[in-house]
C-alpha cells in the first residue's frame, strides 16, 4: 500500500508554519535565548515571597479541597458525573524560575477523574460554579485552552503559582499543582 504525497508547496507551508513552534519551544523559554539565569537578587526573592505564602502541606490541601469542591457542584448540576481519585501525586524538590534554586517543593495532586463527559448544555452552569470556587481560593486568572463543541479545557491560577485544570472531553478531568512552596518544617526554622 502506497502511501498519498504532499506536494512540495504543501510541504514548504508546513515547515514555515512549524518552524518558528519548534524555535520557541522547551522548557518555558526559548531555544534561542538559552537557559534563563536569575541574580542572586531574583532567588532571595523568590526564597522571600515563599515565607509569606502557605506551606507546601496546607497548599496542597487548599488545592485539593477546590478540586473536590468544583466536582461537588458540577455533580449537583449534573448527577451522571461520578468522581474517582486516579493517579499517584507527585512531588518534586525542583521549582522553576528564580525559585529553582530554593529549597522549595510543588505538588501535583492526584487526578480526580469522571468517566462521564460534561454535557455542552451542562458546560456553561458548571464552568461558571468552577470559576467561583477557584476564584474563593485565590486562583483568579483563567485560562481558555479549549473551547469547542464536547471538548473543554480551562485552567485556573494564582499570583503565587497554584495553577487548576478542569477539561472535560471522553472524560472529565481535574487536577492542581501547587506553587513553590516551602515545607512547614522550612518555615519552622530561623530564618537566615
């Protein structure tokens, strides 16, 4: 079986269209600028801003408790959405940013799945509920990734990095990562 060919105009379109994505990818910076470096300046900072905010542990928890809140109403709006923790969380040492070189931690949390897609004509109701929720714990910056007809994808963030995802396609799906974050056991110590 031979396979169709795309012409070489086709072709040229496609790497041109290509070309600049695949130029300014990776990583959260740009492969032609290199990795990005932070002053020492930028890290204290950053090391700075993490004592003012919640530790890792109750982040985590505010993160969860808004996931579990948006399924909670969107199962009220539409009681076929049934709601299953799936997937280990993960927890790493590593931050981006100036904060990469901090001892601070993020989580992501487990994925809270429905096998049950939302409905279009539940999607409005819902998204709406969603966006109260996340805004009460502070993560006020939406994000459209997706919106079209059966498939949805919003992400919901904070100013200190917490960032929610919410998408519904065959399934449904939510799931947080939490910003940089020190654990309560660094926050425990004297400060330097």
């Amino acid at each position: 079986m031979t396979r169709p060919r795309i012409g070489t105009a086709t072709a040229h379109l496609m790497t041109a269209a290509l070309l600049p994505m695949l130029l300014l990818t990776g990583c959260g910076e740009t492969m032609l600028d290199g990795p990005q470096t932070y002053s020492p300046a930028e890290v204290r900072q950053a090391a700075e801003n993490m004592r003012t905010w919640p530790s890792l542990e109750t982040t985590e928890q505010q993160v969860t408790t808004a996931i579990q809140q948006i399924a909670d109403s969107a199962s009220a709006i539409n009681p076929t959405l049934q709601w299953q923790w799936r997937r280990d969380r993960n927890s790493s040492g590593t931050c981006s940013g100036a904060y990469e070189d901090t001892d601070g931690w993020y989580v992501t949390t487990q994925l809270l799945v429905s096998d049950t897609p939302i409905p279009d004509t539940d999607w409005p109701q819902i998204l709406q509920s969603a966006t109260q929720i996340a805004r009460s714990f502070g993560m006020d910056q939406v994000g459209v990734l997706i919106d079209r007809p059966g498939h949805h994808d919003v992400s919901f963030g904070s100013p200190d990095g917490n960032t929610l995802r919410f998408a519904t396609f065959k399934t449904a799906v939510l799931d947080a990562t939490t910003g940089c974050r020190y654990k309560q056991a660094d926050l425990d110590k004297p400060h330097e």
